[in-house]
C-alpha cells in the first residue's frame, strides 16, 4: 500500500492490497477498501463506505457523508460502491437514510464526472456516465448503460432506464424509459438511442421491435394502457420488448412523454 504520511486513517478501515491514499485524504471508521484503488488527495471517505476493488477516486471528493435529510437521525446506513468505477474530481455521494434499502449503491464501470452528486437511497447500475455537475436526488434508480448529459437534474424517485440517453441541462421530474433519448427543462422524449444501441450490438430484428413499440405507445392516440395491450399483441415478445413494458408499467411518478 502507497499512504502518504498526511493521510489520517482510522484504525477500524480495512484496506487491502495495492490501495493508495493521497496525501491529507482522511479515511473513516468501519471502511472497507478493495484491492488496488486510488484515493486521490484531499477526498473524505466517512463511515460505513465500502469500495470496491480497481477504483479510481480523484481530489476533493466526499463520499459517505451523512445524507441531506432533514427525517436522518444518525442511523447505521451506508455506501456501497462497485469495482473498476472512475470518480472525479468534487464529486459527493452520500449515504442513504434508514428508509427503504438503507443504503446507497453504486455498481461497476461508471465514469462518475466532475462535480456529480449522488443522493442518498440511489440506485446505480452499471457501465452508467454521469456527466459534470448532474444531480442526482434521493432514491433515484439509474439502469445499466445510461448516459446523463451534463448540467442535468434528476428529481427523487425517479427512474433512468437502461441504453437510454440525457441531453444535457435537463429536468428530470418523470421516469425515462430504456433505450429512449430525453432532454429538456422539463425533459421530453426525442425518439430512441437508436445510435447508442448500434454501438452496443443490438441486433436489427430487436432494434426495430422496440422502434414498434416505441411508436405505438408514444406516437399514436391510443391511450396509454390501450396502447401497451397493442404492443404485447402486435410486436414480438422478445427481452428488450418486455423490458420495455415492464419499466413503463411499473412507473410510480409517471413517464416522459
């Protein structure tokens, strides 16, 4: 382990093999940090953060703050972050409140840019960007494969589908389904990543079951439920399909539109 002799580390944090600690980072109790991670200089790991291995968290950054909720008092929660994550400069994640999972998570392979903040109670998947200052509020679930556009704000309990994409200085105040573009103050839907999922090898026959199902539901005049039973009789039932139907069933705070 490389740990500058300015750090201040508490005895109670597991550290394993290969991690650094820059120079006046301070790390808390009951932290766990895996095998060959970065911690840059001036970043505060508090209590009950748990990272994963291959990480790269650069200067300045706060994670495992108590959450910005005025109902938290002082419970056992925590951060849990994945393997192989990149977190910039700035960027704050908290911890969750006692309600729900009582935790806030993070998965493998994200790009976490500068400035980002994270809530507490969000969910993250994994392969995810979050561009420069984007926040997110509380118990925001984020799916596998999204991008969010910098300058953006997500509002609490709000759901990022998978594959999808966020223009940037946007609003989010409903859910966004998977494999869509959105953008706008308050954000609207533009069509499908028809690119993104291009990129990431999805097949024609797939690619256009969902532009069918995208355009029943979004394009004609059929009202919502009206127009989901459309789909699950005229489009073929294959993942990406159900997928969608799913995430739009399941809305709580509603979908773009």
């Amino acid at each position: 382990m490389k740990i500058s002799p300015t750090a201040i580390i508490s005895p109670d944090a597991q550290l394993e093999e290969g991690v650094e600690i820059g120079p006046y980072s301070i790390i808390g109790a009951d932290v766990k940090i895996g095998k060959n991670t970065i911690i840059g200089p001036h970043t505060v790991i508090d209590k009950y953060t748990q990272i994963g291995e291959g990480c790269n968290i650069y200067h300045f950054c706060s994670i495992g703050a108590p959450p910005q909720d005025l109902k938290f008092g002082g419970e056992k929660t925590s951060v849990i972050i994945g393997n192989f994550n990149t977190i910039r400069e700035y960027v704050s994640i908290h911890r969750g409140t006692s309600a729900d999972i009582g935790m806030t998570i993070i998965g493998n392979n994200n790009l976490l840019m500068a400035y980002v903040h994270i809530a507490h109670n969000c969910i993250l998947g994994s392969n995810i960007i979050i561009s420069n200052s984007t926040g997110l509020a509380g118990h925001v679930h984020v799916e596998d494969q999204a991008i969010i556009g910098p300058l953006s704000g997500v509002h609490q309990f709000c759901r990022i589908g998978a594959h999808c994409m966020i223009g940037g200085a946007s609003a989010v105040v409903k859910d966004v389904p998977p494999y869509t573009l959105a953008q706008g103050n308050h954000a609207k839907l533009f069509g499908l990543n028809i690119i993104g999922l291009k990129r990431r090898n999805f097949a024609e026959k797939n690619i256009k079951a969902i532009t069918d199902a995208y355009r029943i539901i979004f394009r004609s005049s059929l009202l919502l439920d009206a127009a989901i039973k459309k789909v699950e009789g005229e489009v073929e039932a294959l993942p990406e399909v159900l997928n969608f139907i799913k995430f739009i069933k399941e809305s709580e705070r509603g979908i773009c539109r």
